[in-house]
C-alpha cells in the first residue's frame, strides 16, 4: 500500500515503479560495459628498465619494451583483450618520410615479436601513421610549400602496415586521415600474403584539441601548422558518413570515431549506418580532464569513469579504446 490516495491525477503510468530496487535496475538496464569491449593504448620507448609517468597523463606510462611486456602480461591476466601501440621514436631516428617506421629492426616491429612471444593471447593494434616518425610531427610527407602529401604518404604507409604485419600485428589501425589508405592497405597486406591482418580503421578523425596530452606522451606535436589538411572538421557530421563509407567500401574490418566523448552523436550515426563493429577513441584530453577533476577532489573518479565510457557504449560503440581499461577491468573484476 501507498501513502498516496486514489485521485483522478493518480498516473497510471509510473516508471519509477521499475527503478525502485537495484535487482530491477539490473534487469531493464539497457547498456553494459564490459572487459571484453576495452582495447588499451599503451606507449613504448627505448632503453631497459624504464618507466617514466606522462605529466599530462596521470596513471600512464611510457615503458621500456622490457617492462612493457610485463605489464602487459599483467592487463592479459585481468581479462583485457587487446592493446593498441604507440611508439616514442628517438630524435635521431626521425626523418622527413619517417622511413623509420618500416624498418624490420624498428622499435614497433620489435615490441610486436616481444609481446607475441611473451602474452600470445593478447590482440596487438598497431598504429598506422607517420606523425611518431617524422622530423615535422605531421602524419604525412610535406612538400617544400608546407603541403601534406597524400598518395606518396600512402605508399609510405602500405610499406608501414605491411612491416608490422611481418612482424605479427593482429590488427592495423591507420590513423593518419589520408585519402584511399584503407585499399592501398589492404592490397599491400594481400599481395605479402597477410589476408587476414585487420584493419581498424580510423575513419571519421576529427581535428581535436583533446589529443594535447597524447602528442606530449609521443613528442609528435606538429612543428608547424595543424592537421586540419587531414583530420576533420569539429563542425561535420554528414562528412563522418562519408569517410566512413569509402573506408567500408576499401576493405575496413572495424570503423573508428575519435574523439568519443565530444562525438557522442557522430557514434550514433555510425552504429546506425553500417553493420560493421564500431569503435571510440576515449583520447587522452578526455582521459587528462577526468584525472585532473579527481586530483583535485572535484569528481568521483570510478563513476565518472564508468558512466563516461558507459555513454559511448549507449551512443553505439562496440569497443573503445580507452586510457582507463586496467582500471575499469580492476574494477570490474
Ligand atoms: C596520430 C595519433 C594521434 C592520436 C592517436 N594517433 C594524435 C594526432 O592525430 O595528432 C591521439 C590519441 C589520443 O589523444 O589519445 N596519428
């Protein structure tokens, strides 16, 4: 019995009636997040024995590809799935067209071999662009007018995914914003025989003033200009369809939006356009924003955390990559 009378206002229709007890809410809860949808981008640098704290990343770490290995193997056994990796290149291993990047020996395709003979379980998401490789921090060749070039980029990129295929990626992720990348990719992988390295494609990238903290883990902040040559307008959603369809149409296995918290809509469009598994990039100025609320006592970090990446998920993303995956699986546990 209620404390309310009968009246002729009395509701019919009471939907709290199903929110009352959290076995209910359980049970009509739309959205679950689980470990299984997290991939966890990780950064890899030189040297032995090092771990070194990105300022502007609490709680993230540049690792040595010894202590990588290790916290890696530690992540597998929590459950996570997949990483995604980064590499800091040394200064002097730059150049103008980030030849680097496909150098069998490189520190990417080492890291690759490491991980696949330590964790073999574990999916290993490599990076496809230059920006770690060049001189000029841009994710593709520039001419003497400061232009970025496409198709030259592009072949430089195949070689690129091709290498890290070699040396056993699962999964390459070109998140350079080139055009026709995907098909030039795919084909490369094809003809060396890779037929069934993926390709995460990371189609509608916006030009984002959240990837701050990211360049700073990397070093590979632009040293002139921006990438809005290649990476999206913040004000476009009708174009994500659009890059998203030539990269379905070019052999994508996986469709990306980044970033995801300012791109909650854009998420939904995708899920509603293709039938493909989508991803989010959950970047790192999202990442630094939360941290530096709970640093200051300002936020409940784990709720924050969860009901965050919760809304990517209720926007429509399957996976998402995210800088708080040990936590949540910590958490999840
Ligand atoms: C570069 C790349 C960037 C990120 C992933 N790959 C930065 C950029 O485009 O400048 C950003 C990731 C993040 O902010 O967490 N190809």
């Amino acid at each position: 019995m209620s404390s309310e009378n009968l009246t002729p206002t009395t509701p019919v229709h009471r939907p709290r009636r199903l929110r009352r007890t959290a076995t209910l809410r359980r049970m009509v809860q739309e959205t679950t997040l689980t470990v299984d949808d997290l991939i966890y981008p990780m950064f890899v640098m030189e040297g032995e024995a090092q771990k070194v704290e990105i300022a502007s990343m609490p709680g993230c770490y540049r690792y040595s590809l010894d202590l990588l290995v290790t916290e890696i193997a530690e992540v597998s056994r929590l459950g996570i799935n997949a990483i995604a990796l980064f590499p800091v290149i040394p200064e002097i291993k730059k150049d103008d067209t980030g030849t680097e990047s496909y150098n069998p020996e490189g520190l990417v395709q080492r890291t690759i071999k490491a991980i696949k003979q330590a964790v073999p379980d574990i999916l290993v998401i490599t990076d496809v662009a230059l920006d770690p490789f060049t001189t000029h921090g841009h994710d593709g060749i520039v001419d003497e007018n400061g232009v970025i070039l496409n198709d030259p980029t592009v072949e430089v990129l195949v070689k690129m995914a091709v290498s890290q295929a070699e040396a056993g990626s699962d999964m390459v992720a070109p998140s350079d914003m080139m055009d026709g990348r995907v098909g030039a990719i795919r084909r490369g992988l094809d003809a060396a025989g890779y037929f069934d390295v993926r390709i995460l494609a990371y189609s509608a990238k916006y030009a984002s003033a959240y990837y701050g903290p990211f360049r700073d883990a990397l070093d590979s902040a632009p040293k002139f200009g921006d990438k809005k040559t290649y990476q999206m307008d913040a004000a476009n959603a009708r174009e994500a369809i659009k890059e998203v369809a030539l990269d379905i149409a070019e052999g994508a296995d996986i469709v990306m939006v980044k970033p995801a918290l300012a791109y909650l809509d854009i998420i939904r469009k995708v899920r509603d356009y293709t039938n493909l598994p989508v991803a989010a990039y959950n970047v790192s100025g999202e990442y630094a924003m939360i941290k530096a609320a709970a640093q200051n006592g300002w936020i409940d970090e784990k709720k924050v955390i969860l009901e965050t990446l919760t809304s990517m998920k209720r926007a429509g993303a399957d996976l998402i990559l995210t800088y708080f995956a040990k936590e949540v699986a910590l958490m999840l546990l």
